[in-house]
C-alpha cells in the first residue's frame, strides 16, 4: 500500500493572512514615518548680506571721517587769511611757511612791496593759486612768497585793499570731495548687495516651503 501524503510544513509556502511584498514596503536609509529632509536655503545669502552689511557701515564711517578732516582743514586755512582794507599789513610767518596774497574779486591786482623781517626781500612763493570768500567777499590770489626767516613781515599795497593768509588746501578740497563720494558710492554699493541678499533669501525660503 502507498503511504498517506504528509501534510505540507508550516514554514512552507505563504503564511496565513501574509501579504506579498508586506517587509518590502520599508525604504532603504529612512525611518518609518520619518517625514523627507528638506534642503536648508544655503549660505550664500545670509554670507552676502554680513559682506554688504560691513561694506555699507564701512564705507559711510570711513568716508565721513575723510570729508570732516578735508572740511576741516580747508576751513582752518580759510579762517587764517587776514583782511587788510588799508593796503598794509604786518604778518607773523615762520621759516620756511608760503603766504599768498589776495585781491578783492574784479579789481586790478596792486603792486605790493613784501619785506622780510631783516628789510630783505622774501623767497619765491607757490604757483598755486587760490580763490576764497571772507565775510560775503570774493579773494583771488595774485602773488605769493615764502618766509625765509621767522618774524614779521611787512606787505604794502600802497593803499588797495589786500588779505593776506596761506593757501587754500587743495588736499583738504580733495579729501572733503573724496570723502562724500566714498560714503555715497561705497554706501550705495553696501545697500544694493544688501537688497539682493535679502531677496535671494526669501526667494529660497518659499523654494524650500513650498
């Protein structure tokens, strides 16, 4: 007689109630119900707007402190030119200083007799030339000398009016000019970084919300 056929093994074949593919259902690198990593919104950016930031700050402290140091040494050469309606003057000069001397604006540039302290005539002064307005009045430089001793020094202009004083600070005119274009270029230049900056954050925020 042939055998009765043996049930087949439990361990055999699909067990009751499984599903095909039931453990496949797990992804490989992330945890069940763990929602997606979303991408942060990058480091350049926030990095452009910390540079434009400094650049900005930078430019306008910078700038400013160049233009009130140019202001100020213009306005310091300006407040030492003496006025003399008389035509003469007696003026205290250091070796070695330049001293310019200056004409009311539209009239004829006078004849001036400069002594040095000894009764000798001064060195040879500046080719600059130099422009001013003292108490609502027009001064344009029309000769200069150069103190060759320490003393006082007797100018005569038989009569026309004359101021006397140093000459204009070109590098103060500059510095003050310089200084106004740098706070306003270089802080211009901070705030347009500074805006886009800005911009592509946001911008990268909403990708990323989204």
């Amino acid at each position: 007689m042939t055998a009765p056929l043996s049930p087949p093994h439990p361990s055999q074949g699909s067990q009751p109630g499984s599903q095909p593919g039931q453990n496949s259902g797990q992804h490989f690198g992330q945890n069940p119900g763990q929602p997606p990593q979303r991408q942060g919104t990058g480091k350049a950016p926030k990095i452009l707007i910390i540079l434009s930031s400094i650049i900005l700050a930078l430019a306008v402290v910078i700038g400013a402190v160049i233009a009130i140091i140019g202001i100020r040494a213009t306005a310091g050469g300006i407040g030492d030119i003496e006025v003399f309606d008389s035509g003469s003057a007696s003026i205290t000069a250091e070796e070695g200083e330049s001293l310019q001397l200056y004409a009311e604006a539209g009239t004829d540039a006078p004849a001036c007799e400069i002594l040095s302290p000894s009764g000798e005539a001064p060195g040879e002064g500046t080719i600059q030339t130099s422009s001013t307005s003292i108490d609502g009045r027009q001064w344009d430089s029309f000769d200069s000398f150069t103190a060759n001793e320490a003393g006082e020094y007797t100018v005569d202009c038989a009569g026309t009016p004359v101021a006397v004083g140093p000459p204009v600070s070109i590098g103060g005119i500059f510095g003050a000019v310089g200084g106004i274009l740098l706070a306003v270029g270089g802080g211009f230049l901070g705030f347009v970084l500074l805006a886009i900056g800005v911009i592509l954050l946001i911008v990268r925020k909403r990708r990323v919300t989204a």
